[in-house]
C-alpha cells in the first residue's frame, strides 16, 4: 500500500510541478505612451480578464501579484484592447511594454517560455507534432495546441497530439478543455444529431432552433468585430440568393458582445435570415455546445437536424448546395 501511494504522489508531484502559485518578480518599464497604469490580465477562453493594476511611477512599473506560473497572461496599459501575450514563470522578468503596433515592439527578458513562444510565433509552417515531441513539457505546446490547432484539426488528430505531451502537462487547462472539445466534435461528426438551442434575435425575441429547420440549414458561427467573418459573408449572401427558394435557409449566431456592433454588421452585410445571439462574445454557450474554437464556423443540417457537412465556405458552399438542392 505504502508503494502504491509513494507512486501515487510521486505522479501527482510530476503532474503539478510545473504549475505552482508564486508572488511575480514582474517588472518595466512603458514607452510609447503616456498612460499611468499598467494592467495584468488572465488569459481564459481566448479572453483576458484584469486580474491586477499597478500605477507607472517615472515610466516604470512593478507587480509582486501571486499568481500561477507558468501560464499565459496579458499586460496592457489600455483594457480595451488586445494585450501583450506573455508566458510568466518563476523568477525576475523584466519587460519594456510598448502598444505601438499590438504590443509587438515589446521586448521580455528573463521568461524562456515567452522566448519558446516567441520562437513559435517566427516560425513558418509549423508542424504541430514535431514542436510538440520537440518541447513536451513546456506550457506553449499545449497552449499552441489549443489555441492555434484544435479548431483545425479532427478529434483523433488532437487526441494523437495530446498523448505527445508530458505528463506535467495532462493536467493542464488547456489539456483538460482539449479533452472536454474531443467528447464534444465526436458528437458532431457527419450523420449526428445537431444540437438544439434556443438564443435571442435582434428583438430580443426567443428562438428554438428546432423549430425552425427546414430544407437545409446552414448553422452560421460569426461576429461583427471578426475580419474573416466579414470577408465570407458575401459568399453566403451569393448562396442564399441563389438557393433559398430550393430549400436553403441560414441561422446566423453571432459571438458579439456589443448589440448594436451586432445589428450594424447584420445591416452592413446584408444578413436577411434569421440572427441569434447571447451577446456573451467566446462565453457563448452554443458555441461550446457546437465545438466552435473559431470563426467562421459553421454547420449544415438537414430538415431533421441531421449533420450533412460542417464548415463549409467558399465554393465549397455553393458546390455542396448545388448538389443537394440542383435535382
């Protein structure tokens, strides 16, 4: 028995050693800007919430905040607006925060994880599973998983690249969510039942979707504040010209935070189908019942709900439609 919990704890040591509590040694300076604060974010599902705040003193500032390190959090002397990303760890890190340009003229010294990070981001075509086996234990591996591969890959791929990773990994948040997202697609695959929701419109008016499918059923993941998303909508206003009196029909789900960011985009695009949205940005609790790590995003379902193809875009969209509706 006594072997059995030595094992035990001795795993469980591994399984946590990389992630422990630490009063930060976080120190810089700001240039560039005359803002007075400089603010510490948490990183979690793809948002930053201020975790902390410190006043610049002669262009300088300090945090000691206890927080967990290693792990992904942001530094901004503005909330509003996208943070630098950077990897904390145990130890002194000293920082020259700049926003000029997203934060990209910042430099970070004393964080080899920031420095790994930074090396991924320089890195052209990256192979997911030759810098995961190249870097098992560090946090960027899963982060990067998550973050930039999960919505790209199938649940078998993300599974395979899962087992690439140290066991002081497998606990990770991002390892855990991985897992939770697997359960979640292997439940969406073609010839599976789409979820059913139900989620305001722009009037504030409750819609089911169930009750709402017929013909074919294209389930449209967008935002009015996403680039992408913006640039696909042509095609989908083309598709729905062209074959909503065949059958095809759209329910647009915005991942919007702001209402009138929402309507705008739904005015300026053209979007005349039916648009839902909890207006709780990456909260959104149909996207997490979808999978959807990225967008656009989108499903088509059948007159039953029935999963016919997933994110289809471009002529893809057209070419499928086409062979389903030209009979």
């Amino acid at each position: 028995m006594k072997k059995i919990l030595l094992g035990f704890a001795l795993f469980f040591g591994i399984a946590q050693s990389q992630a422990q509590e630490n009063n930060l040694q976080l120190k810089g300076t700001v240039v560039d800007t005359v803002a007075q604060y400089v603010y510490l974010q948490k990183f979690h599902n793809k948002m930053f919430t201020t975790i902390d705040s410190v006043k610049v003193k002669d262009g300088s500032f300090s945090f000691k905040t206890k927080v967990t390190t290693p792990e992904l959090y942001g530094l901004s002397v503005n909330t509003a607006n996208i943070p630098l990303y950077i990897f904390l760890e145990k130890g002194p890190i000293n920082v020259k925060l700049s926003p000029k340009k997203y934060y990209s003229a910042s430099v970070v010294e004393g964080s080899e994880t920031q420095n790994l990070f930074e090396t991924y981001k320089k890195t052209k075509d990256v192979e997911i599973s030759k810098f995961i086996t190249e870097h098992p234990k560090s946090i960027v591996s899963s982060y990067v998983l998550y973050r930039n591969w999960s919505y790209r890959l199938s649940p078998e791929e993300i599974t395979k690249n899962i087992a690439l990773l140290d066991k002081s990994q497998q606990n990770s948040t991002y390892v855990k969510e991985l897992k939770e997202l697997v359960t979640v697609l292997n439940g969406l695959a073609v010839g599976k039942k789409a979820p059913d929701f139900t989620a305001p419109n722009p009037d504030g008016k409750p819609v089911r979707f169930s009750e709402n499918l017929k013909g074919y059923t294209l389930v449209d993941f967008w935002a009015s504040w996403c680039g992408p998303c913006r640039k696909e909508n042509p095609n989908i206003v083309a598709a729905y010209k062209e074959y909503h009196d065949k059958g095809f029909n759209i329910i647009g789900i915005s991942l919007d935070k702001k209402k009138e960011n929402w309507v705008k985009g739904i005015q300026e695009d053209n979007l005349n189908w039916l648009q839902v949205s909890e207006l709780t940005y990456w909260n959104s609790t149909i996207a997490k019942l979808y999978g959807v790590r990225a967008i656009p995003g989108n499903y088509l379902v059948d007159s039953k709900g029935i999963i016919v193809a997933r994110n289809l875009r471009g002529e893809d969209l057209q070419t499928t439609l086409k062979t389903l509706l030209d009979k």
